[in-house]
C-alpha cells in the first residue's frame, strides 16, 4: 500500500499557497474554504458535489472553487488520488482581478470544473516553481498569466484594447539588457517602464514574441556564451551572468543552444591557433 503524502508550501512573494496530495483515499465530506481554489487532479477518480450537482472528477480536470462554495468529494474504487493546486486569498485574487480586468471585483467562474491542457502545463510549472523554492520573476509572471486566462477564457472576458506601449516596452529592454547579472523582480522591472504588471506583460509578449523573463534569460545566456568561448568556466559563468542555480544555468543554456555550457567552452578552447 503506498504512503499517503500531504504538502502545503506558502509562497512569500505571491502570498498563496502551493498544495500536493499523493495517494490520498480520503473522502472529504461536504466543506467550504475562505479562499479561492485553483486545482489540478493528476490521478485517480472521485465523485464530486457541488451547487446541488454531482459529477465525476477524473485526471486531466482542473478544479476552481469560490470562497465559501460548499463541496465534498468521495473516493472511487481504483486508483488513489493525486492532486496539486493553489489556495489563493480573496484579497490577492480581488487584486490581480482589478490589475489585469480594472474592474475591483475578483472572479466568478462560470465552471467547478474545465479541461484545458495550457493552462494544465502552466499550473504545473507554477506548482513546481513555488515547490522549489524559486525566487526567479518568470514564478510572477506565470502565475498572472495563468489567472488571466482563466478570468478571460472561465469568467468575465477582458475586452480592453491592447495598449502599443512601445517605449516602455524599449525601456524594460534596455533595462534587462543593463542588469542581467542582477536579481531583477517584475515589480522592479514595472517601475522602471511605468507599466501595471498585467500591461506590461500582454504588450511586451504582443511585441517581441517572448515575455520579459524570457527575454532577460536570452540575454543572459547571449553573455555567458561570450565568457565561455573566452575560457570561463561554467561555474563562474554562470554567476556572472545572473544564475543563481548552476542546474538552471544548464537547463536553459542547453534549450537555447542545444549543448551544455562544458561541452560549448571545450568547442572553443580545442579551436586551431591559425595564427602561426
């Protein structure tokens, strides 16, 4: 029989919390929570009640839940379960609501339950960054589009034209191009271009293709292939241009270039001296 596992996380920069259930058989009697519910079921079957309606919760769904919507869930016979989510405060949801929607109310979804395999990908990436521990802004900015999407695609759509913002969008750059070595924060980064966070990452994503953090991880990895093709180690490489995590460092120098920083400097360090 496997262990039953259960994790909270509280995340100090979104001010929400980061649940994991493993192999849980529990059934959970009819319940509510003062915050908002953000759920994706990775495993196992349940029956789930909720607004006077019962339905089957399988693998694949992802749950939204009010503050104080009453619901209960029983266990299926087969597999247990295994979840991940988010509790996320009503005051923080009313805020990012007003931020990306300017309206000061926070969300009404129109579904407890949605399949969606984007938005599946970016709750697991989130889940998984707060988990760790990450204190990287693309956290940040995952976790604002996420919560756009679900407000625009499962609750009131956001119809506001897309501002151009091309000047800010031209700062930001400029911004990132001059502190890459730096621990930047999307706050940071906001007050800089003078853009909301939710401005500045729809209209930098519209212009240039990329979000912001990713833009900052191009530039970073454009400078450390520079220090490595002079000789830098990896190590010192990968401190000089603004990773914090060496594993990190490998990751996205091995997307981006499609070798590992060790093999990219040995290209450059065994290349024939012509000079003779």
């Amino acid at each position: 029989m496997n262990k039953e596992l259960r994790t909270i996380c509280f995340d100090s920069d979104l001010k929400i919390e980061a649940v994991r259930f493993e192999e849980i058989s529990q059934s959970f009697p009819p319940h509510f929570h003062e915050h908002y519910v953000v759920g994706l079921v990775e495993n196992g079957d349940r029956s789930l009640s909720c607004k006077n309606l019962d339905c089957l919760l399988k693998p694949g769904d992802m749950v939204l839940f009010h503050p104080g919507e009453k619901h209960a869930c029983t266990q299926l016979a087969g597999a247990a379960l295994n979840y991940r989510g988010f509790n996320i405060p009503e005051p923080v949801m009313r805020e990012i609501t007003r931020e990306l929607t300017g309206t000061p109310f926070p969300p009404l979804f129109t579904s407890n339950l949605v399949q969606d395999e984007e938005l599946t990908g970016r709750l697991i990436t989130l889940h998984n960054m707060v988990m760790s521990g990450s204190g990287e802004f693309e956290k940040e900015e995952i976790f604002l589009f996420l919560l756009d999407a679900l407000i625009t695609r499962y609750a009131q759509p956001f119809d506001a034209p897309m501002p151009e913002c091309m000047a800010e969008i031209g700062q930001a750059c400029a911004f990132m191009d001059e502190h890459y070595s730096e621990r930047i924060t999307l706050e940071q980064l906001c007050r800089h271009c003078g853009l909301s966070k939710s401005t500045l990452l729809r209209a930098f994503t519209k212009e240039r293709g990329i979000t912001p953090y990713r833009y900052l991880e191009n530039v970073r990895i454009n400078q450390a292939k520079k220090l490595l093709e002079r000789g830098t180690s990896p190590a010192q490489a990968a401190l000089m241009t603004g990773f914090t995590d060496q594993s990190h460092f490998t990751n996205y120098f091995s997307m981006f270039t499609g070798v590992a920083p060790g093999v990219y400097r040995k290209i450059f360090l065994e290349k024939p001296d012509h000079s003779n």
